[in-house]
C-alpha cells in the first residue's frame, strides 16, 4: 500500500519538500545540522489534499514546535523574493515567507534564519540526470520520491535492540506485502494507473540516527545498517566503495509528462512490479 496525497507527475506530493529553513547566508538548514528541526511539526488544511483544491486566503500551513507559539504561513504564494537561495548544489532564488517565520524560525533555533518556499514558476531544479535525465524537484535531497517497504523496516527493527519508526527514514511512499529489500530490484511499478522507475538506491545520511521525538542522535540504525547494507557488502565487487549504506529505493514518476492521467495515489492503491534487476549488485546506487 501507499500513503496517500496528490501528485505533481514531476515534482512529487503537492505539498512535499516545498519549504526550506535556510542560514543568514541562504543556505538550506537541516537536521543534519540544527537536529532540533526533527521536532517542528506542520498541519494542512484536509481539503489541501483533494485534487481540485486551491488555497485562498484563508489557507495556512500550520507549524509548531516546542516552547513556540503556532505560526500560520499562507499556502498563497507571496510576491516576496529571496535571492541566493543554495541547497546542495543548486542555487536559485525563491519565495520569502516573511518577517513572521523569519523571527520564529530564527528564535527556535536561536541564530539568524528566514523561510522559503520552492517557486517552481520560475526555478528549475534538476535530478541527477545519470539516473533520470530530464526530471526534476523542488527541495528534495535528490529525487522526488522516496520508496520504502514495511518489510525491510520489520527486518531492520529485528536486528535493533530499540526499535526504529518509518519516520527516521522520510519515505513518502510506503509499501506493504513485499519481501524485505525486494523494493532494491525493481526498475519500473505501477501504483494504481501511474507509472514510477527505481532510479537508484537511497543512500543514507545521519538523519536516520535522529529520533524524531526528542531530536537526540545515537549511532543506531546506522551501525546496524553498516553491517549489512553497505555498498561493500551489496556491491562487492566495485572498485571505489564509499563507504555508503542504502535503505529504499528512489523513484520519478515516469507518467510526468502525460497528459489526462489521474494525479492521485492513495493508502491501499494495489501495485504491480513489472520490471525488475536479478539482485542488489545489478541495483544502481
């Protein structure tokens, strides 16, 4: 099964990956760098994930965190810009959301920040174009959909001592039924009508070892991770290994530029794998 939401064909969930914290230098923030962020939480209105719905003005993405007051930002875009925008190794300009967020994002994490959201009118935002040519995102790490199975995440929790939630991962697609690790072979699925290829394996930062209730990091998952799925272990025979270990599999839907297609995915859509790699070695990573 999925989780459920509307789909930009290109760009991935409607409201997914939009918004970025970034530094007094325009440089995207992250949990890798200010854990603390694990801990705001952000609210839509229901209706945002119908697929005919648009915002008005009295639309917010709702956002909260520990010890701050409840910060509205409108879902109508503001005419406000920032420039020099940079994440990873893009760099653009972007929608400023304001004074307001500004000061409580700068107040939380108690140095200078501001909020922006992606401004796809204007701003393009390639993938790698080695795994996907001619896809793109907004401020996703690499790719706009992010596959992971129940299955692999039960084989995890039964290798820790503390069991880990899907949370620690970010998926936004999340499957049920499978064998564990078997989302590493698949190439191209359908999720109800839409298309999707596995580009690539995902490899993992220091985000999982996060937990996202208390922003605290500890060396787990990733040690247990080490142990078995590292790129010497699930790609033996490559020259350079870097030390790397995977957990799901990144995707692009490849219905993006068709026309007519239903944009909706959601929980319990039935899906079909219809092509697939023989083993993990023969997976990109």
């Amino acid at each position: 099964m999925v989780e459920s939401g509307t789909l930009d064909l290109q760009l991935g969930f409607r409201w997914d990956r939009q918004w970025l914290v970034v530094n007094s230098r325009g440089r995207g923030c992250t949990q890798r760098v200010e854990p603390k962020l694990a801990l705001v939480g952000v609210e839509l209105p229901n209706e945002a994930f119908s697929e005919d719905w648009g915002p008005n003005n009295d639309s917010y993405l709702v956002i909260k965190a520990p010890g701050m007051d409840v910060l509205k930002v409108p879902l109508i875009k503001s005419p406000e810009r920032a420039d020099n925008v940079s994440v990873w190794e893009w760099s653009g300009s972007a929608v400023d959301e304001g004074a307001a967020a500004a000061e409580w994002f700068s107040d939380y994490l108690r140095k200078p920040s501001r909020l922006v959201r992606f401004n796809d009118a204007t701003e393009v935002r390639s993938v790698d174009p080695h795994y996907a040519l001619g896809y793109k995102v907004m401020f996703s790490d690499q790719y706009p959909f992010l596959l992971l199975s129940q299955g692999s995440l039960n084989a995890l929790n039964a290798l820790l001592k503390e069991p880990v939630p899907v949370n620690r991962f970010r998926p936004n697609i999340v499957v049920d039924g499978c064998e564990p690790f078997s989302e590493d072979l698949w190439t191209d699925i359908r999720i109800n009508n839409l298309m999707f290829q596995g580009v690539k394996l995902c490899s993992r930062c220091k985000v999982p070892t996060i937990d996202q209730e208390t922003a605290l990091a500890g060396p787990e998952p990733s040690e247990t991770l080490m142990s078995f799925r590292s790129d010497k272990v699930l790609h033996p025979n490559r020259k350079q290994q870097q030390g790397r270990v995977y957990f799901g599999q990144n995707m692009v839907c490849t219905d993006s530029l068709t026309q007519g297609k239903e944009k909706m995915v959601k929980v319990g859509d039935p899906i079909s794998v219809l092509k697939m790699v023989s083993s993990p070695a023969d997976a990109a990573a």
